[in-house]
C-alpha cells in the first residue's frame, strides 16, 4: 500500500442494493423548506454476495421547489427501482474488511438531490454511514462526514404525496 492509499477511502466490494421506507413531514409552499420524519430499511449486499438490511430511523431537512399542502408524505417498497451506484467505500483508518457491525455502529448521515414528477421522484442519496456517536454532534458537519467509517451512493424511487419539482436535503439517524 502506497503512502497515498493510507489517506484514501477504500473500495470494499460491498454496494447498496436497495431501500425501502417512509416518512411523515411539513413544508412550505413554494420555495420549500421541510422537515421529515422517517423510518425504512437500506439493503446492502456483501463482497461476497450475501444481503444484509440495515433499518434506520432519521430526522431530515430540506430545501427546493415544490406544489404541496403543507404535509410531506413519503414512502418506497422494496419493489420500487432501487440500486447502488458503484461500491461503497470504507475510511482508510478502518484494518480488515469492511464488516456489517462498522455500517450499524453510531449513527449515519446522508445528502440527496431529488427531482420530482407528480407524485413520484428520483432520488440520488450519497450515505455516510458508522459515524461516531460524539462526531455526530459537529455543527459544521464536516468533522461527522469525516470520521464515517463508510460511504456510498444510492439511486432510488420514492413515491410522494405533493408535485415536486426538485429538492436538496441533509439528514441525521441511527442504523440498528
């Protein structure tokens, strides 16, 4: 291993390979700004090929433009078209393989870019999972995204009670 790949997130060989979930939020009309609550299941499979869930619970904020009656509900199925988007990638100072308890342990953050139709979206989420419980409280975000011990890129479909033309959001929660 060269002096550079000890600095470098690592590919693992696992990947998303889908979610499901659902959430209850409000917004504003318009120029949108929301808070959800939400509760689903990432699916991750292993390198070598085993599937594993991870369930979470998150609390999540956003911004965009959407048609809306001020409540937000969302939710996909497991049959809803779901994947990851290349591997996910584990943070250099973790030894060994990736494991599932390194993607449960603490509490995770993801950032998603949604571009809605009417009562649908699309939805690419970069996930930064296994952050430590004290980073998680950083303000700046920045030291959270840092001492993840994963991260990795899900595109998915979500089904959504508004019209929404398109929204950014960070969110906060805890894999069990």
């Amino acid at each position: 291993m060269s002096v550079l790949e000890k600095f470098l997130p690592q590919d693992t060989g696992w990947r998303f390979s889908g979610s499901r979930g659902g959430g209850l939020g409000a917004q504003t009309e318009g120029a949108e700004l929301s808070v959800n609550l939400g509760l689903g299941t990432y699916y991750v499979t292993d390198p070598g090929g085993a599937a594993h869930g991870l369930p979470f619970a998150n609390l999540e904020v956003g911004v965009g433009i959407s048609l809306s009656l001020g409540v937000n509900i969302f939710g996909s199925l497991r049959s809803f078209p779901s994947s990851g988007v290349g591997s996910i990638y584990k943070h250099p100072r973790l030894t060994g393989p990736l494991e599932e308890s390194n993607l449960r342990s603490g509490t995770y953050a993801a950032f998603t870019i949604s571009k809605g139709t009417v009562g649908a979206s699309g939805d690419l989420s970069v996930i930064f999972m296994g952050i430590p419980w004290l980073s998680s409280f950083d303000p700046s975000i920045v030291g959270s995204l840092l001492a993840a011990n994963a991260v990795g890129v899900l595109a998915a479909t979500t089904a959504r009670f508004e019209i929404g033309l398109i929204a950014i959001s960070g969110l906060r929660g805890k894999i069990f």
